[in-house]
C-alpha cells in the first residue's frame, strides 16, 4: 500500500537481527501476532519488552476510544517522519478489516480543518506534543476539555501519544527496514490469512480491556 511517507529516506539498518524464540512467543503471546521487529531488539530485552508492553491498543485503554487512538498514532508518527511505525499502524488497520480506499481516505483526513472537532482536537494536541513538548501541553490540554474530552480520556490521548513518540524513536534512529511490513498486504498467504488475523486481534484487544479492568477493579478494592 502507498502511503505518504514512502518516499521518506530509510538508511541501512544499523541493528543486525537476532533470533530469540523466547522473546518472540513473548511478543506473539503479548499482541496475538508476530511482532517482525522484535528480532532488532533482542539484545536488549528490556526495550523489545517495552515496545510489546506499552502498545496501547492491547488492553491499555480504558476509556479513549481505539479509532481515536489509531488516528493519533497515525498522526504522531507522520509528524516524527518515521516511517516504520506509520507503516506499521496501516498494516494494522488493513489487518482489522480496514480497506485500503479507507486507510488513504484517513491519511488525507489527518489533513482536513472539517474534521469532527473531538478528533481535530485529538489530532493536534499528538502533533503539539510530538513538535513542541511540555511548553504546548497547557493550551492543547484546554483545546481537549473544551472539546468534550473527559479527564480519563485526556490522560489516555497523552498516554498514546508519549508511546508512539517513544516507539518512532526505537524504530527510527537506527532505521527499522520498513519494506517488509510495508508489502505485508500484498503477499497472498497474509491476504488469505486476514479473516483470521482479523478475528485474533479483535479477541485478543477485548481479553486485554477485560483484563486490565478486572486489574485496576482489584487495586482499587485493595486500596
């Protein structure tokens, strides 16, 4: 799938791929999927395991919407030029059921002023942050509120938002080969398999949310 940042510069990798099975059932485990990064990572676990962890569409939020989510990240990583994580999150929402029509028609909205104003304010507090940092933070966050965005869900934009910057930086300094995800729609066997992967992620995000709010009903019962 053509996407925006194609012609984004992408040098040779300066990571050399290292099989760990440990930590590639970890991450398969984690996302429901093979994670085709993960290998980069493996001489420093504690990074792959962060980059597995922290993805937010696996359970972590709560209370923000996960199209919103997908939209921001979508926004963040074009606004870091990394093309990796943006090729990644199109994959993703290919893999989901999401057209590729669709997917470009959603490329071209991050553009659009005529955007729903929950969402352009969404979209501009990532770009602000990613651009500008904490001095951005008190007008971006006065532009949510009045949008109608409750206080969870603000911290949970913020959240998505911290991740994706920290993940475009993981995958872009030393330049991630985005290639392979990149063809990942136009390989017939992932072609043939989508249904599947599309039933694994969906149960797989749901028994996540699940999860996590059992968790945070128990530490509030113990507190």
């Amino acid at each position: 799938m053509a996407s925006v940042l194609e012609n984004v510069a992408w040098e040779s990798c300066l990571l050399e791929p290292r099989n760990d099975p440990a930590l590639a059932a970890y991450a398969k485990q984690r996302q429901g999927i093979a994670n085709p990064a993960i290998s980069y990572f493996s001489p420093v676990p504690w990074l792959a395991r962060a980059l597995v962890d922290l993805h937010p569409e696996y359970g972590l939020l709560l209370h923000l919407d996960q199209d919103r989510a997908d939209l921001v990240t979508l926004a963040v990583s074009q606004e870091n030029s990394c093309r990796y994580c943006y090729a990644a999150v199109r994959a993703l929402l290919w893999a989901q059921g999401m057209s590729r029509a669709r997917i470009e028609q959603l490329e071209r909205d991050l553009l659009r002023l005529e955007l729903e104003p929950r969402v352009r304010a969404a979209l501009h507090f990532g770009r602000a942050q990613s651009r500008v940092g904490p001095p951005a933070a008190r007008a971006a966050r006065e532009a949510l509120l009045a949008s109608g965005f409750s206080m969870e869900e603000l911290k949970e934009i913020a959240f998505a938002v911290g991740v994706t910057d920290f993940s475009n930086r993981a995958h872009t300094i030393p330049a991630i080969p985005s290639q392979p995800i990149e063809r990942l729609p136009d390989r017939f066997l992932i072609r043939l398999l989508r249904p599947l992967a599309q039933r694994i992620l969906r149960r797989h995000r749901v028994a996540s949310r699940r999860l996590h709010r059992r968790s945070n009903r128990s530490r509030m019962r113990g507190c």
